[in-house]
C-alpha cells in the first residue's frame, strides 16, 4: 500500500475561535486566511485555553517563542501549525485554488511552499472560473437527479458520463454550468466534436490563452497547419491524435470529438 505524507482535510471553521500569535509579514497571512474562511482570530494564548479553541497559526520571528508557545497549545489541546517550520507543525495550509464552493488544495507536507504555489499557478490558467458556477448548480438539482435516478448507483454512473472529458457537463467547459437543469431534466444530450482554428504567435507556452489551455487540454485531435513548437504541443493531452493539417482534404474533423487546428504563426 502506498503512502501519504499527510492527511488532507477541508476544516469548517465558521464562527469558531482560532488562535494566530505573531506580528508582521508572517502571520498576516494566517489571519487573512483564518478571516477568509469565515472563523475569528484570537491573539492571545491564554484566553484561546480558556475559550477551548482547538486550532492555532504561531507566527513569531523569535525561534525559541515559537517552540515554546507551540508547546503550550499543543498541551492545551490544540493543533498546531509554526510558520516556516515544519517539524513544530501538527499541520500544514496548503496552496489553494479557490473557485468557491470548489477548492484545490496543493501541499507539499511542508517540503516547499514555493513549490506548491507554482503548481497552483499553472492550473489556475486551466481550470474555468465558472468551476464554482458548475457546482453550485449541481448542488441544485439534487433532488431532479434523485427522482430521476432513485438507484443511487445509476445516478452516479449518469453524474460520472456527463463529468467525463467530453461529456454533457465537462468541467473545463466554461459554459457547463448552463446546462445543468436542461441536463438534469434529460433534455440535454452528450456534446458533439467540433473544429476549432488557434493561432499561435509565441512558441512559449506560457504565453497561452487560458481558453487556448484548456482546449489542448481537452483536444481529441490536433491537426498541425505547419511546424508548431514542441513546448506547445506538451500541454496538449498525451492521447490526442496528431496529424498534418490539408486543407484538400475531406473535412471529416470534429466527428469524433473536438478537433484544434494549431497554426504557428511568430509575432514580428
């Protein structure tokens, strides 16, 4: 059996106490954070033990008050978390991609924050911003699907065919969340291959569109209209089909899902 290095949790923390000690560029954040999802900062130790808060962010410059003031919530009860050193730490924040209520969670069980924080980056340019749209409309048809499907087995083979990659509400989509009650309803059927031209004027991918991403991301077929740069053709998935672009051929692209036309055109 393989191994985690950490256990990953979301914790709801609504209303409830949570204890940050410390002052300056690191613990700010730890509050901002605590605030952002909704709990209250306490800055004191000794009233978060009275209180009976269970979660604290230690964030002192000083070395020896850090361990020392982890001891005592941790002997309070507490789980601890010390910035910037990970062996005083209970846990670890992750890096987090927020497309609320939807939340990608990155951690390295404090290996490097750095790390984690680049990962984000880079599928922050892939996912949609309407992910969160998509959930919350879900969300609502609950009960649709439930008497549509009162199997439960049945209703999550049908969830699972239209979360699929190509399917009905694909979630690199940026529409799908329109099409949830029409699905939901059984009045929306599976999406149909289409052709789609990109244009690219940089052969560094970082100079992608997220639109441009996200489609060679979900490309069935890629049809090469010319030499396009390796580091482009990276990003698209490992299974799409690649093939010389003729425009005398027959058009019989899109049939079989969505077909990119890449062109490599360098900026002047």
């Amino acid at each position: 059996m393989s191994t985690i290095a950490s256990l990953p949790l979301f914790h709801q923390i609504t209303g409830q106490q949570v204890l940050v000690l410390g002052d300056g560029p690191a613990a700010e954040p730890k509050r901002r954070l605590v605030e952002r999802a909704g709990g209250v900062v306490v800055d004191d130790l000794a009233r978060a033990i009275d209180e009976g808060v269970r979660l604290a962010f230690i964030a002192y410059e000083d070395e020896s008050a850090c361990e020392v003031a982890a001891i005592n919530a941790r002997c309070a009860g507490m789980l601890v978390n010390v910035v910037d050193r990970p062996e005083l730490c209970d846990f670890t924040t992750p890096s987090i991609l927020d497309r609320n209520p939807l939340l990608i969670a990155i951690g390295t069980g404090g290996a490097s924050a750095g790390l984690a924080k680049h990962v984000r980056l880079r599928m922050e340019r892939v996912l949609p911003e309407t992910l969160g749209l998509l959930a919350r409309a879900l969300e609502a048809v609950r009960p649709a699907l439930r008497a549509r499907f009162p199997d439960g087995a049945e209703r999550r083979r049908a969830v699972d065919a239209a979360l699929s990659e190509g399917g009905a509400l694909d979630p690199f989509d940026r529409e799908a969340h329109t099409r949830v009650a029409g699905w939901a309803a059984g009045e929306v059927t599976p999406r149909s291959g289409g052709v789609i031209e990109l244009a690219l004027a940089s052969a560094d991918p970082e100079d992608l569109t997220l639109r441009q991403a996200r489609l060679l991301g979900e490309a069935d077929v890629l049809l090469l209209d010319g030499p396009v740069p390796p580091a482009i053709l990276a990003r698209a998935r490992a299974d799409a089909s690649r093939q010389a672009w003729d425009a005398s051929a027959p058009d019989s692209a899109g049939e079989a899902g969505l077909t990119l036309v890449l062109r490599y055109r360098p900026a002047d």
